[in-house]
C-alpha cells in the first residue's frame, strides 16, 4: 500500500471536536527504507494500524491501515503522524525503535506514543519507571503469544468488522515460526493490548470539562 486505507474516518462530535481515547493504533516499525538497504532480501513492511474502541453500541472496528515498504522511512513517519493526528491517538510501539521515536520527538509529536502497559512492566523496571518514562513494548515471546490470543477474540467476536482483503489473508494463513512476514498480525496483537491497557479509560469530547 503505497497510501493508507481509510475504512472509516474518525468521528467528531456535533461541534466538530474530535474524541480523545476513541481510537488507539499501532506501529510495527522499521528503521530504514529500501533506499538505505543493500538488498531487497526480507525487508520487512512498515505498517500501523488504527482501531475504533468500543463506543457505545458500537462494535471495536480496525479503521485505517497503512502498509509500505517506502523508498524513504521519512515517508512512513510523515504519514504515521498525520494518520495519529487526524485521528487523535497515540500509538504503542517496539521499545527497539528508536528511529521514529527520535523523528517525532523532532516535531514535538513524542506524545504520539503510548507508555508500555503494565502487565509488561516488570517489577524492577516498575521502581525506576518515576523516573524514566518508558515508550514501546518489548517483542517478548509473552508479549506475542498475549497479542495473538487477544487478535483470536476479536476475530472470534467481531470478524465481519475486518474490511481489508490482506488482513483477512493474514489471519488465515498465520504462522508463529515464520511471524516476521505478517506485519499486520503483529501491528494487530499490539494495537490489541493498547486497547486493552485502555479498557478503564472512556472516550470523550477533547473540549468536555
């Protein structure tokens, strides 16, 4: 996909103000294009992708992806924050990449990114996390097995939501040994458990006081 998918666009309120914590995303980075690369060979896809939370009768629903494998990572990370602005969220990210952290940090768009959720913050890291603030997940097996476990319940619940051929594909033909070649499956499983370290947190008007 050389532009992102819109199945849905985000939704405002009547004043035209968007809703904080509606959507959540995320990204399942790399760090350089195929300008940077020396060869072709088992270059990963950038992708990111944006789910709607559940709102009141309506169903969680993933709602713009974008998958690329641009010339330039600048593309990607340009089209990442625009997509995380317009739909006003924040994304969870690999702790690993530090490439785009580091590009949005630049634009003053660091707060794009979600801190790691608890159940992978261990108790250690828990004492000194005052005084760091800790961005991304690590690609644990924990972490990957909990993503795919949390992908089969939604697909279990809400599979007619899914509108994109390729995730479809994805979902089917899915294999742990060989998870490096499915992007989506792995930006899914996280963007999973973003929305579950959300469940407490209720969307809302931006302007609501």
């Amino acid at each position: 996909l050389n532009t992102p998918l819109i199945f849905e666009e985000p939704m405002i309120d009547p004043s035209g103000d968007p809703y904080k914590n509606l959507y959540v995303a995320d990204i399942d980075a790399i760090d350089m294009g195929t300008s940077d690369s020396a060869s072709d060979y088992d270059v990963s896809d950038f992708c990111i992708v944006i789910k709607r939370r559940v709102f009141g009768q309506l169903n969680p629903k993933y709602v713009a992806i974008y998958k690329a494998r641009p010339t330039e990572i600048k593309i990607a990370f340009e089209t990442t924050m625009r997509l995380l602005t317009w739909y006003n969220c924040r994304a969870l990210l690999e702790y690993t990449k530090i490439s785009i952290q580091k590009y949005f940090e630049g634009f003053n768009k660091g707060h794009l990114f979600m801190e790691r959720p608890e159940f992978a913050v261990s108790s250690r890291t828990r004492l000194n996390r005052a005084r760091k603030k800790l961005i991304g997940l690590p690609a644990t097996e924990a972490v990957i097995k909990h993503g795919l476990e949390l992908i089969s319940m939604y697909v279990d619940d809400y599979w007619y939501e899914i509108d994109h051929e390729e995730t479809l594909e994805q979902l089917l033909n899915y294999s742990y040994e060989a998870k490096r070649k499915y992007d989506i499956i792995a930006a899914m499983g996280c963007c999973e458990i973003a929305d579950e370290e959300l469940t407490v947190i209720t969307p809302v008007i931006v302007n609501s006081v």
